[in-house]
C-alpha cells in the first residue's frame, strides 16, 4: 500500500449507501461525505441540527451537483435520539458503509440526558449503540464496514474508561476524558472486529485518525484562541486533506482493525496505515469496554 493516499486514489462507490455522522460544512465529515458523493455513492448526512444538515447538502450539491443525498437528524450523546434515527434509517435497506465520526472535544464537565460524561457519550456510546442497530443493514450489502474516527490524543489517555460511567469524578480534565474516548474509538474497533469475524459476519471494522487538520473542533476547543489559534492554523492541513485517512479506511481493500492517519509523523498529508499504543490493543481492555457499553446501551451484539 503507497504511502501517498489522497481522494484522487479513491475507487467507484457507485451503487453502494453511506452514512457520515457530524457532517457540519466545512468540516471532516463534510469533506468525506462530499468525496463519496461525489464517486457515486448515496451518501446519508446525520447531524443534530437541521439547518447544518441543509447547509451541509446545499454546500456537496455546489461542488457536485449530481450528488444523491439523504438527512437524518440524531444526537449522538442522546441514546433515545439514536434509537430514534436508527428507526427511520432502517428504511434505507443495506448500508455498505458508516463512519462514526461525529464527536466533541475536551469540553467542560456536563452530564447528559442519560446520565453519562457529554465526551463518552458522544464520541463512543451513541456510536456504540448507532452500529449495534445498524448493524444488520450493513451486513445485508454483503460487505459493509464501520469507520470510526479516532485521533492521535488517544495516546495521552492516562488509561482505559473502564469505571463506572455514571460515577462522578474526583477530578475533571476535559484533555485527558478526551483521550479516554478517542482511545475508546479504538478499543471499539478492534473489539468489534474480531467479534464481527468471530459470527462470519460480513462486515468489517476500522478505524482513522485526521492528523492536526483546520476543522471546527479543532479551532473551536478550549484554550484555543487568540496566538495560540492561530499557531493551531499555521501547524494544520486542511479539513480536506484530514479526511483522507477516513476515506482511505472506508473504501480501499484493508484488513479489519486497520488504522490509517497521515503520513508525515502523523501530523498532515496524504493517508497511510498508521500504528496505535499497546493500550489500545489490550484485548482484556476491548472486551471490559464491550461490556459495560452494553450495559450502558441495552443492545447486545453481534
């Protein structure tokens, strides 16, 4: 596999059904969706608000007007939003393809709805519980695959979030609770892998990572602002070219369990597959993880 992937390596996608959480113009997610719109494929955008889901459409139409899309609304840190999305979504029939890439990042301590850390419950149990209940339109493609998108801070995780999820904290650091959830992103991964080829399932799971890219996330994040912001600006690749991993992780020929992110020091440029910390490879960690998701969620699967 080359060391220099980029949107121009993508292959056909026509005739294949995607959905993109945290599809906000301009951002990640935008940027994939409009790369597998415009290959050809129906693309599903899935966001909170209604408005950044037309501002969204309009802008993928402005770039390819042929685009096939679709909208749904959900809110990844509400599992009653997410049952509901998902039940609307079952209408679609087979989902070849969908990337988990909705998330926060290091925000202020808030309890959701459900009663869990806003972090965790949206950058790992709504997506948790989102691939459960799509889960059998995706292996009714008779290829499907889940991309979530991770980050390179999965590595100042101080250690896995396997405490009780409804337990308030002693201490609250926002950078650290954000770590724990993009080193959730891959423990879910691997874990759902292996139990996807453990059941013969047709289906297969990766994982990405966007480097240091201009997004909204990035540039919107606590502390940043001012020198600092624009520092952020100077070190970052686009938006664009930070969704190349995600892309290369969601329609080349890969193995499961595979994680791409760029290719210089994992910081910009072009897509390779890139390597994670032992942490996030902890089998005992993956399957502790599994567990208490699915308490958290009430599904259970494969």
């Amino acid at each position: 596999m080359s060391d220099t992937w980029t949107a121009a390596d993508m292959p056909d996608q026509t005739g294949r059904t995607a959905i993109v959480t945290g599809p906000t113009a301009g951002g990640l997610g935008f940027h994939t969706a409009l790369e597998l719109a415009r290959r050809g494929a129906r693309v599903v955008l899935a966001g909170r608000s209604e408005e950044k889901l037309t501002d969204a459409a309009t802008a993928v139409r402005t770039e390819h007007p042929a685009a096939e899309l679709l909208t749904a609304r959900i809110d990844l840190a509400s599992l009653a939003s997410v049952r509901s999305a998902a039940g609307e979504l079952a209408d679609l029939g087979p989902i070849h393809l969908l990337v988990n890439n909705a998330g926060v990042m290091a925000t202020p301590h808030r309890r959701t709805e459900d009663g869990l850390e806003l972090q965790m419950a949206t950058n790992h149990f709504g997506p948790f519980l989102l691939t459960g209940l799509l889960l059998p339109q995706l292996a009714a493609s008779g290829g499907g695959r889940v991309v979530t998108v991770s980050s390179a801070m999965h590595r100042v995780a101080p250690g896995p979030p396997l405490d009780n999820p409804f337990a308030a904290p002693r201490l609250y650091n926002p950078w650290l609770v954000y770590g724990q959830s993009k080193l959730a992103n891959l423990l879910f991964t691997h874990e759902l892998d292996h139990r996807l080829r453990a059941a013969q399932l047709p289906v297969k799971a990766l994982a990405a990572h966007p480097g240091l890219s201009g997004t909204h996330l990035l540039a919107n994040g606590p502390r940043f602002g001012g020198v600092l912001q624009g520092a952020v600006r100077a070190m970052s690749q686009s938006a664009a070219a930070g969704a190349w991993p995600t892309l290369m992780a969601a329609t080349e020929d890969l193995p499961g369990g595979t994680y791409c992110g760029p290719a210089r020091w994992e910081v910009s440029g072009p897509a390779k597959v890139v390597g994670s910390t032992r942490m996030s490879r902890d089998e005992r960690s993956q399957r502790r993880l599994w567990e208490i998701s699915e308490r958290v969620t009430g599904i259970s699967y494969p």
